[in-house]
C-alpha cells in the first residue's frame, strides 16, 4: 500500500476515499506517481485496517497506484467486503486495456465488484487537463457492469 | 463566552452573541505586536499569521470529513457568526458531486455556514480557464496576462496582489483537505 487518500475530488465524482496500491509494471512516461511502481514501495495493510479508514470517511472509494491490477485478488477481496459492508461505489484505474482484462479469469472477481474501469496507459502526447478524470484521450471511463452484460465497452454516462 | 453571551442577554434584554474572530487584518497584526511584547513563542508568534477563529491549521493534513468534526462544535458556540471551509484538490467545474458531497457534511455536522475553497485561472486575453497550480502562461494563447482566483477566508477576491503580508504567509502554508 502507497497511501489513502481520504477525500480528493480528482478521481471521481464526489469526495472520494482513494487507495493506491504499490506496483505497475506500465511504467508509462510522465507517470504523477512513478514511486509506486516497485511492488515493495508503501507498507503492508490489512484489509480490515482499509475498511475502517473508508467506512470512517463514508465516501465513495477508487483503487489507483500503481496498478490495482498487479495485486487483483487482495484488490478483490477488498472490493467485495467494500460493497457487502459499506455499500459503496467503487472506481478502478489501470494501465490496461477493458479489452486485455475482460476475458482474463484472473481479474473476474474483481471485475464483479468494480462500478466504473478508468482504462488503458497514460500517453503523454495525449494529456489533457480538461477530460474529467483522467489523464490523457486515450483512457476510457467504463461502466463495468453495462459492459460485462452487452459484452462491449459501454462508456460511463 | 457563549454562558456569558447567554446571561448578559437575559439580564440586560438585548441580542448578546459570541462571534468567530473574521481576523482578515487581525491575522497579522496581532502576530507582530505578540511578538514584538513575547518573543518568538513555538507553536503561537513563529509564523507570521494567526490562524482565523477556531479553525484546524491551515498546514495542517486531514480529510474534509475530519476538519468538519473538530470544527462543528465550536459553531455552535459562536452563533453570531462562523464559517468552516475545505480546500478542495481538483477542478470544480469537473467534479460538481463533491461540492454537494462538501454541502452534505455541512448538513450532517450542523455547520452554520461554510464554503469551498478552489483556485480558478482565467487569461485576461482569450478567456481560457482552468484550475492547475501556478500557471503562469495561457496554454491557448500564451498571453502571460492570468487572473488567478483564490478565496480569502470571507471573500472571493481577485488576485493574491491585494493580500496583506501576513494572509500571503497563511496561504503559501495552507494544504487542501483530503
């Protein structure tokens, strides 16, 4: 675990408790967190110290880095007890594609618990501060469950 | 002070109440001349400002939700008036849900009156707007004519020109809430 971010307005609608999970191996160039890519860097957490850092904030929640993706099953299992627990809306950034995940068993309990996927590397020569939410024109916001039902990319509102 | 407040009101027939030090002047004044008489005192005359009313300290790291629980019950001490503010990370125009989110702890903590705290940017030339720290250049047109728009504790005001020294000292320590 990097670090909790307890209340930023940069990572999705309304106030959010943020997670950033260490390790990324996207390494993308003009990365705002490249310390977060060795999977050592932060300090170990337990899931129940996480839920009571969300569940005292009471906000929605998203899981960045790093990649969340690089440790899919504790992020998971996080995911799960987040939305049996507390209900909450859950974002999750990552440098993959909806494309290299969606068929991938690994990452499908994860995908059941998510709302919204921010989606694909970080491309410097696509930066644009005025997107919502993300970084550069390349990255997509998915709703997770229209898409996993259609079994297409649908875009979030 | 507020039992104070409540008895003079009860003995004397006229509207007592107990108001939260606005300071905008005060902030720095007062810092100067307690200095002046006491020395330097770690922790209360070794900045050049005093922190307003019964505000958590402008350095000081924690969540909107957190800011708002040390906060609260001092409003309802100070009911002749009092403001609780959270400075916010990102574009406000971005992200409208969080404003509400910010008016929903308001709400929750029976705050009496409060407000968002965000930078704004507007070239005076070609009318681009934004919300990144310390821009300097338009990156539309590249005049280096640029509004930068922050909130002064009681007052939206233009740019940071016409802030005393000792309000310029608070905001280059002040951290946003999150």
């Amino acid at each position: 675990m990097i670090d909790i971010i307890e209340g930023t307005t940069v990572d999705g609608p309304g106030l959010r408790t943020s997670i950033y999970f260490a390790g990324c191996e996207h390494h993308c160039f003009g990365c705002h967190n490249p310390q977060s890519w060795d999977s050592h860097a932060g300090k170990p957490m337990t899931i129940d110290d996480i839920i009571r850092v969300v569940e005292y904030n009471d906000f929605n929640v998203t899981f960045s880095g790093g990649d969340p993706l690089f440790q899919a099953e504790g992020v998971a299992e996080l995911a799960q007890r987040i939305k049996k627990q507390l209900g909450k809306s859950i974002w999750c950034y990552t440098g993959y594609r909806w494309e290299d995940v969606v068929h991938k068993l690994r990452y499908q309990p994860l995908l059941q618990s998510i709302d919204v996927l921010v989606d694909g590397p970080f491309k410097m020569e696509l930066r644009d501060i005025s997107l919502r939410f993300r970084g550069s024109a390349n990255q997509r916001l998915i709703d997770v469950q229209k898409s996993l039902r259609c079994n297409v990319p649908v875009l979030y509102e | 002070m507020r039992d104070r407040g409540s008895a003079c009101g009860a003995q004397y027939q006229h509207n007592y109440s107990i108001l939260a030090t606005p300071a905008e002047g005060l902030s720095g004044r007062f810092t100067k001349r307690d200095r002046k008489s006491f020395g330097i005192i770690p922790g209360v005359t070794d900045k050049d400002y005093y922190i307003n009313s019964n505000h958590v300290p402008v350095y000081y790291h924690c969540s909107p939700r957190h800011k708002a629980e040390i906060e609260a019950p001092y409003h309802d001490l100070t009911r002749g008036g009092h403001i609780f503010y959270v400075e916010i990370d990102g574009d406000a125009t971005h992200n409208p849900e969080a404003v509400m989110d910010i008016v929903n702890l308001i709400d929750k903590y029976n705050i009496g009156y409060g407000s968002v705290n965000h930078n704004r940017n507007r070239c005076m030339d070609c009318g681009y707007e934004d919300a990144q720290e310390g821009l300097e250049v338009c990156p539309r047109c590249g005049s280096k004519h640029i509004d930068k728009l922050q909130r002064i504790t009681g007052y939206l005001v233009g740019t940071t020109d016409r802030w005393n020294s000792g309000k310029l000292a608070e905001l280059r320590d002040r951290v946003v809430h999150k």
